[in-house]
C-alpha cells in the first residue's frame, strides 16, 4: 500500500481541515507514490523513535506532534538528514487528530473509562476537549488517584481550587495534552478539569479544580486509536515502546 493511500485513509479519521492554521499535519516527509510494509506509530518524531524505524526496518513513523512546524531554509538537522537518507517517511496528525470525533480526546475518556456527554467547545476557536462522566462517583482525591492509575502516570497535579478534596465529582471536562486554552469553557461546564501542561497562573485562577497528568500520559492512549486505524485497512504497525520515549527515559519523578 501506498503513503499516499494510507494518508487518505488517515483523513477519514483526521481530516487535515481540523488542523489549527499555525498547525503542520499530513505527509511531512516522503514520496506519497512510496510502497509501505511497516508503520512505527509514536507520539513523537525524535531520534528513539527514528533510530528504532531504521534498526526494525520500518518504512514509515505516523506520529501525532509534527517534526516540522516552521518552513525550512535549509535542511542541516541531523534527524531529518537521517531520516531521508534512510527513505524513512513521516506522517503527522496534530490539531487535527485532537479535534476529530474519535481522536485524542475520545481515546483519552475510553481510557479513563468516563461517558461522553458532550463537546467541551468549539474547535473553531481553538477550543478542543470533552464533557464526561463518572460510570460511578468519586471525590476529588479519588478522581486523581484514578487518573494517575488508569494513565499509569508516575504522578499527578492536583490544584483543588479551594475544594473539599472530599467533594463529589459529576461532571468532568477531558483535553489531551495541553488544556490551558481549555479552561473558560471548563469553568463553564464542568466540575473539574482533567489535561496537561496547565501553567503555574493557570492553576492559581482557575475556579474549578484541575487534575494535570501530564501532556505525554494524557496523549499516549490515543496512539492506539492510529493502529486500529491502520489495522483497519491490513496496513502492519507497532507503538514505539513506552520505554524508549524520550520523555519516559529523560523525566525524574519524585
């Protein structure tokens, strides 16, 4: 099967439309006309991930976060001259996988085991996430206890807002990666908010409780969704090992 083929598979899942205009989705590297045998799905396009591909004989890295966001005038970055010199392609589904029924946010609320409610925004205003539910209540340090175990999270931030840790949670809003952009219509809609990369001024004016586990643990449960996309249509695939993320590798936690 072709890239090129696989790609437009892919936009049924992800329609490159979805993409935030700043975003850079689709085929970053390659021939599309190129036959493939074997993907290697990361969330990351990073040396691991590369150096893995060449050593397994992979043909293609389909990852979430781009390699390439800004235009090139050059190309002198040692990955990327690996990567074509070793005619190893790269596919990238970014803001558009966020925001597609289906994607990041659904595979994160089917890992936390939480029924789908509703959208948290609009993501034509760069608002991306959901609104969910518990299948059987928690508190407030329950619930992240819970997030930590379901995301196998080394550990978790919890800002309580002035809460009761003891406070009964209904309703959840989810956004994979980072969700400060989120945390209005969290506010809004929702009595706690579960996401990532939530900064230090974020956490100290936000209204409702947030439950930050990381932007790689929160993004992690949607490569699987990119496999049984691929399986889908007989294409092979593997998930790069949670080992050999760099981010599992390089982070300290304590």
């Amino acid at each position: 099967m072709t890239i090129g083929t696989i790609l437009e598979h892919l936009q049924g899942l992800a329609p490159l439309e979805l993409a935030q205009s700043w975003d850079n989705v689709g085929l970053l590297i390659g021939d599309p006309n190129r036959r493939v045998h074997k993907v290697l799905i990361s969330l990351d396009a990073t040396s691991n991930a590369a150096d893995y591909a060449i050593s397994e004989g992979y043909d293609l890295i389909l990852s979430h976060h781009p390699l390439i966001f800004r235009p090139l005038k050059s190309i002198t970055n040692p990955l990327l001259l690996k990567m074509i010199e070793a005619r190893l392609s790269l596919i990238s589904l970014h803001t558009n996988f966020d925001a597609a029924l289906g994607g990041v946010n659904h595979a994160l609320a089917e890992a936390l085991e939480l029924e789908i409610i509703d959208a948290l925004g609009d993501s034509s205003e760069g608002a991306i996430g959901l609104i969910c539910a518990l299948k059987q209540p928690l508190n407030l340090q329950e619930l992240a206890t819970y997030v930590k175990n379901h995301l196998n999270a080394p550990s978790v931030k919890l800002w309580n807002a002035g809460k009761a840790l003891t406070e009964t949670i209904h309703r959840i809003a989810i956004c994979g990666g980072a969700g400060g952009s989120v945390l209005g219509f969290a506010e809004a809609k929702a009595d706690v908010l579960i996401s990532g990369d939530i900064s230090y001024h974020s956490f100290l004016e936000s209204r409702i409780p947030i439950i930050d586990a990381g932007h790689f643990h929160t993004e992690y449960p949607a490569l699987e969704t990119l496999q049984n996309a691929l399986s889908s249509i007989g294409v092979a695939s593997t998930i790069l090992p949670l080992d050999l993320h760099e981010w599992q590798q390089n982070m300290s936690f304590h």
